[in-house]
C-alpha cells in the first residue's frame, strides 16, 4: 500500500470532463491528479491505430461538431482540425438510402425523379397531426408520416434501446433533421471536424499543456481516494457507482463493437458497392434498421479521418442489455430513469467538496463539445472558489 499523497484536486476520469478541467486548473497554478481506470486517456473519444494501420475510435465513432467558437478556440490550442462533411446511409428493402431523409431519399423512394413540390405534398399527406409530440414515435410520424417511420426509425431505435419509440424521450428521434433539399450531411451543426491528428494526440497535447498535471491510468476511484488527499474532487464517473447503488443502479444500455479489415486487395472488389476505391460501403456510417439484422449500424470512420492508408476497417455495432461491470455507454432517456437518477442528483447536491461533471456523473447523453462547455463552466466556478495560484 502506497502512503497517502496531496494534491489540490483529485480528478477521477481521464475523458473530455475531467482532462479539461485538469487542463484549466493546472493553467492557474494548481496541482491536479488525473486517474482513469482505463489503460488509457480519452474516455469514450479514445482512438487508436489497430493492426490493418486504420485510425479507429475504439469506443464507437466519435464525430465532432459544435456551434460554439469558443470550444472550437480552446481545442484548437492543442489541435489542428480535418474538415468533414459526416454522411451517413440507411440500409433497407435490400438497398441503400440516402439518410437523413431528404428529397433524393423521396426520389429513391418513388424510383422516379421530383421535386422539392411533390415531396412537400406527399409528407403533407403522411404526417400525422400531433400538436406537442411527447414521444419519440409521435415526433417522427408527426414530420414524415407512419410509412418512413416504419422503414427508417421504428426497428432502428427498438434495437438500440430495446424500448418501443413510443417509451423513448421525443429527443431521441428528434434529434435527427428532415430536409427538402437535397442537402445529405448528417449533421446541422456549423463546425463538423476532427481533431487533424486524432483525439488522443489532443488529448495528450491538453495534459503536457502545464505541468501541474499528474496523471495515473489503471487506477479506479476506490483506490485514489487512498492514495490521495485532496482539497476538491472532481467525479466524471457513474453517479450510482460513486454512492455504492445506494439505490440500485441506474439502468444503461451497452455496446459490442465487432471490427473488420480489408486490404486492398480485398476492398478491389467492393468498389462498386462503395462508389470509390479503397472503401467497403458508401458512406462513413451505414443504418441498418430492419429487425432481422441484429447490429444498428456499420462504420467505416477512414471515410470521415480522411486518413491515406490503402487498407480499411469496418466496425458493427450490436446494442445490448448492461450488467454491472462492462460500460455502460448510454444512459436511457426514458422518464422512469430520469426519475431514478434524481434520487442520487438529491445526494451528490449535499456534497460541497466533490464536482460531478460528464455524462455518468449527471446521467445524461452529451455531445462531446457539451461536456466540454460543462467542464470549462466548472474550472471557472471552482478557480472562482479557489482562486488562482498562478502568479
Ligand atoms: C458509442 C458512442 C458514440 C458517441 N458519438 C459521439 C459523437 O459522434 N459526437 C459527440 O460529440 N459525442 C459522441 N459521444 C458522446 C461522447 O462520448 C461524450 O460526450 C464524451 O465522451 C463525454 O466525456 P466524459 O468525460 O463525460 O465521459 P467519458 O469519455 O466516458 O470519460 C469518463 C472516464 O472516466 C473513467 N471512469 C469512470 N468511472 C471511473 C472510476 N470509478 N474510476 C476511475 N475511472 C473511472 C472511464 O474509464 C472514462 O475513461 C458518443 C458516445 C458513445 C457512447
């Protein structure tokens, strides 16, 4: 057993939350242990170079944009960025789709070309009225009606979830934009970029950037808490795990990622079906929504790296039930859970030395450039708190 050491601040979580918070208090002078039970920093946004020589993000594809300059500022001192359009594709009926739903998606549809007109006429016919949809399944038969429903979410979200649309926070469909153009990008946001060397270099750039950051990986919360004292912790783990189930654990839902790759040759006889060389599908993602395929989705993440490499890696996607003890990657968005999770958000509001930041310590799905918002209001609270040491 190692003796007990000091530090200003115990930061348990070496993701987006914790890294940046470190990144911050470190700047103002203050001494901050980082541990992550993991073999590696990054959290979720973890990538990695794997044996076919593809850059992947082992935790699931990790595709970041934002609306906020300010984020974009404070991560471009430690990144330079690769632009990308993210597009994805829907496979059904035995076809791909163009995805999110737009007018070439009405075009594949129909088998015939038209126009912005005739698809406005149509949804106007298939939608349902629903003047405040409060479900995931009212949301989106409320905007394209019960057939694209069927065809595109219904089966989709029933395997990732495991719970009917209808069970589900309008949010989660709703989040997804409909489009009468012919515009296919997946995302509506104003900056959709990766970090031009990948997460993990960032990530490493953020630590070294003082050098008042320690950082042990391997390490869990219950051995840190041994090893160190501290004047404040920061929490970016399960709020649940952090109050021992006090009372039960909050239910999550998991993933297994299955990968695969290709060589060149290999991929020699795919260039039809993914419309250039060097690739195995279309687009970056691909949706599987019929019920009869038990993964969501396929990625392929060299599409959006833009990574020169002549071999690729395809990575499926299964949903599947969390047990205590494996990731839990997805907090459910349902209001029984929330209503579970307040009981512990009552508890972690009486802890005056501890911050829960990150998506575990407040049970909620973020976008990356959400917690990072969330840990940049924090360092400031707490630098308001503490004050700076910096001189
Ligand atoms: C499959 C998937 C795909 C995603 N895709 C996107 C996307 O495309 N774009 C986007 O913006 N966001 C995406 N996200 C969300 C993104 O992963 C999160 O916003 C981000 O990772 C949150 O950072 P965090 O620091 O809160 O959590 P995490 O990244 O999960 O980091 C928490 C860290 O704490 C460690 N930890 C937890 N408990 C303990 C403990 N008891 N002791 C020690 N260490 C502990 C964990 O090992 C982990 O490394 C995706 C998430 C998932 C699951």
């Amino acid at each position: 057993m190692q003796a007990e050491a000091q530090t200003d601040f115990l930061i348990i979580g070496a993701g987006f939350a914790g890294c940046v918070i470190a990144e911050r208090l470190a700047a103002a002078g203050w001494k901050c242990v980082v541990v992550d039970r993991r073999a590696h920093v990054g959290g979720n946004a973890y990538d990695e170079t794997d044996a076919a020589g593809v850059l992947v993000h082992r935790y699931g594809p990790h595709y970041f944009r934002t609306n906020s300059q300010r984020i974009v500022a404070y991560l471009s001192r430690f990144t330079d960025w690769h632009a990308v359009a993210y597009t994805i594709k829907s496979f059904a009926r035995g076809r791909y789709w163009s995805f999110p739903i737009n007018l070439n998606t009405f075009e594949e549809y129909l088998g015939r070309p038209s126009g912005e007109a005739e698809f406005a006429g149509w949804l106007d016919a298939q939608r349902v009225p629903i003047d405040h949809p409060r479900n995931s399944e009212e949301v989106v038969i409320s905007q394209v009606g019960r057939e694209l429903y069927e065809l595109f979410f219904e089966g989709y979200t029933l395997k990732q979830w495991q719970r009917h649309p209808r069970d589900l926070d309008a949010a989660v469909c709703g989040r997804i934009p409909l489009r009468m153009n012919r515009d296919e990008r997946y995302l509506t946001e104003e900056f959709q970029a990766l970090p031009e060397r990948g997460y993990t270099a960032l990530f490493g750039r953020m630590l070294e950037a003082s050098a008042g950051v320690e950082v042990h990986l391997g390490v869990d919360f219950a051995e840190a808490r041994k090893r160190w004292r501290c004047r404040h912790l920061v929490f970016s783990g399960a709020v649940d795990e952090y109050f021992d189930y006090r009372f039960g654990p909050l239910p999550y839902r998991s993933l297994r990622f299955e990968a695969e790759s290709f060589s060149a040759g290999q991929l020699a006889q795919r260039a039809a079906v993914a419309g250039k060389p060097g690739f195995w599908q279309p687009a970056m993602q691909v949706n599987y929504p019929e019920l009869a395929v038990p993964f969501t989705r396929i990625v392929e993440i060299k599409h959006a790296t833009g990574q020169q490499v002549d071999a690729t890696t395809i990575v499926r996607e299964f949903p599947k039930e969390w047990q205590r003890g494996e990731e839990p990657y997805y907090p459910i968005p349902a209001p029984d859970a929330h209503a579970a999770f307040q009981r512990y958000a009552t508890l972690a509001s009486t802890e005056s030395q501890v911050s829960f930041v990150g998506r575990l310590a407040t049970y909620r799905y973020y976008n990356m450039d959400q917690v990072i918002g969330m840990a940049l209001a924090e360092a400031e609270r707490l630098l308001r708190r503490y004050g700076s040491q910096a001189t």
